[in-house]
C-alpha cells in the first residue's frame, strides 16, 4: 500500500498508508519524485492554515513520473512538474491572464491532496487549467520540483516592473530571496542586489552564488538603518516576518516599488503609511501571490537552460520517514532547499 506523510496538528507528520485508487475523476497517477519544502509549508507546519483539514497531505513543489494515465497527450513514463494554483477557468480572471487572482482557486497542498506522498492523483481541472508542464528530457527531475517557487518568483519581479541599472534590497535569503536576485540579475540587469538576512548560513550561502553585490545582517543592518532609508529603487519582503513590512517602505527611494512577496501568518497585524509618500514620491506597493500556468512554463524553460544553478540550492534531500527532521530543519534556516524522496 502506498504512504503518505499526514500533518496531524502542528509541528507533527504521521506515516501512513494512503489507499488511493485512481477513479472517473482521477485522470493521472503520478509516482512523485521529488517534493520541496516550500516558506509557505514550514508556516502551515508551525502555525496551522485554515485552508486545512487535518489530517492533511500537504506539498506543492512536486515533481514526478506518471504511472497510469486516462487523457491524451500524457502516457506512463512521462515526466511532470506541477505548480500549485488550481483555478476556475472560466471567471473574469481567469479569462483576463490572473488566474492565480481567482476567487474560486483551489491549490494542491491546501484543498488537494499534496506531494509529500508516494503518489499522487491529478484529476481533470488540474489538467485543464492548472500548472503541469512535461519535463524535457535533457532536465533533471529534482531541479523541476523548483518550478512553482520560480513561477512565483516571476510573478513578484513581474509585479513590480524592474528596470535594468536599478538598485534592489531582497529582505531574506532563502530560496525564493535566491530567486528573485537571480532574476532581477539575469533578466533585469540590475545595476545593484543587496540582501538583508539574519541566518549566517543563508548569508554565506548567499555570498557563494555570484548574485549578490552586499548582504547584510539583519541586526546589524538596523542598527544603520539611517544610512540606507530612501536607497533602493525596489525592494522584495522574502520572508514572513511583520517588520520587515515597515521596514521596505523606508528603503524606497522616489519612483520605488515595493513587493511583499512572502504572507504572513494570520491575524497579520497592520502598518501605518503616509499617503503622501505615494503621492509626492510617487512609491508603489505592490503583493504577489502564487503563479499562473504561464509563468510556471517560463520557470520551467529557464531552470533547463541553467539547472546547475537551480540544482546547487537543493541543500538536503530525506526520505519520507524522516519528514518530521527535515522540517525541524527547514524552520531553524539552515538549509536553502530541501527536497523530501518519497
Ligand atoms: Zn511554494
Ligand atoms: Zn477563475
């Protein structure tokens, strides 16, 4: 019988077996491969999500190998990348190109089942107009686990618009920090990249990667906070940390925009802001949630043509057994990406 890992409560997963058997709604089975442990996964791990049921199958950086398929176009053997946005199709947004933006969004991981289990069942609307994309050949099948964190890192630089000889501070260093300085460098020509993190270990991986041009402590940053306020032209929240909310706005230099790219757990407390700032700065702020299918076939394209470099933040791999450890890892900060092999 095949297993899962079920969040019970809090801060625990329990293996067990998962009699799930492909049915009329059931159109791909699909052997997951790999599952990365996304921000979002660590928050629902550490503090609980009302999208949830407990006992809950959560996971949504899934790639895999399909295993018996009733549609067309996909046959047993092919490999898949899957994001996590699972939209209606047919409302406003949708038709106008957020589909990430619908009201009637399911995502896999929260309402469906997620991929921290050995298989997992695609059903019709996932097909229709959700993110699955094959996996060419010439790809590695950990490195396109890493589509749907990179869709969503095309959706936070896309909202803000980035110019090239821009100045940009990336608050966190995690992974989906990693990836928006990457794609600020690499498709945006950024003049400067600078990072605020408070994790030794993500600064020095950070420092490691040729994609920064400073990065900074996080306490020692505020303790100087002076000498940067009204510096960057954009500025990304990459973590879920309240502070860091106020803190972006004070960097903006006139014309900036700021992104907050990463949520924060609920009841999220509130910020002051000064209108006029907006008015006669002319400052922009600006969320991102999620990603489209589009923007999970541009992350799909761009991690081929570079997967040694999508390939080095894969930090630590554990097997099914051990998810409870890797997570206990992941909320320290010390690792960037960590894969679960179920
Ligand atoms: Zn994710
Ligand atoms: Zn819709």
């Amino acid at each position: 019988m095949p297993r899962a890992a079920f969040l019970k409560r809090i801060k625990t997963f329990d293996i067990n077996e998962h009699n799930h058997c492909i049915d009329d709604d059931d159109i791909v089975r699909l052997k997951v491969d790999s599952c990365a442990i996304c921000g979002s996964d660590i928050r629902i791990f550490n503090k609980g999500n009302e999208r949830l049921t407990y006992p809950a199958i959560i996971g949504h950086e899934i790639s895999g190998i399909v295993s018996e398929s009733n549609v067309d176009g996909f046959k047993k053997g092919d490999r898949l990348s899957l994001g996590a946005d699972i939209p209606c199709g047919k409302c406003h947004k949708c038709i106008n190109g957020t589909p990430n933006l619908c009201n009637d969004n399911l995502a896999i991981g929260y309402q469906l089942q997620g991929g921290f289990a050995e298989y997992i069942n695609i059903d019709r609307r996932v097909f229709d107009f959700g993110p699955v994309v094959k996996i060419p050949d010439e790809l590695d099948i950990e490195a396109a686990a890493l589509g749907e964190p990179l869709a969503c890192a095309i959706n936070g630089v896309e909202k803000l618009n980035v110019k090239t000889h821009s100045r940009i501070m990336i608050i966190g260093g995690g992974p989906i920090g990693i990836m928006l300085g990457y794609l600020c460098k690499k498709l945006k020509k950024a003049a400067r990249i600078d990072y605020v993190e408070i994790s030794d270990y993500k600064r020095d991986f950070i420092k490691g990667l040729n994609i920064s041009d400073n990065t900074y402590n996080y306490n020692d940053f505020i303790s100087k906070i002076n000498k940067y306020k009204r510096s960057y032209d954009y500025v990304f929240t990459a973590c879920s940390v309240f502070d860091t909310h106020q803190l972006g706005i004070s960097l903006l230099d006139n014309g900036g925009s700021i992104n907050f790219f990463g949520g924060l757990p609920n009841p999220a407390p509130s910020i002051e802001l000064i209108t006029n700032d907006l008015h006669y700065k002319e400052m922009t702020l600006t969320g991102s949630h999620g990603s489209t299918p589009r923007q999970h076939s541009e992350a799909i394209k761009m991690i081929t043509k570079d997967s040694a470099f999508f390939l080095s933040l894969i930090t630590d791999r554990f097997p099914l057994d051990n998810i409870n450890e890797a997570f206990e890892i992941a909320s320290r900060g010390e690792s960037i990406k960590i894969l679960i092999k179920p």
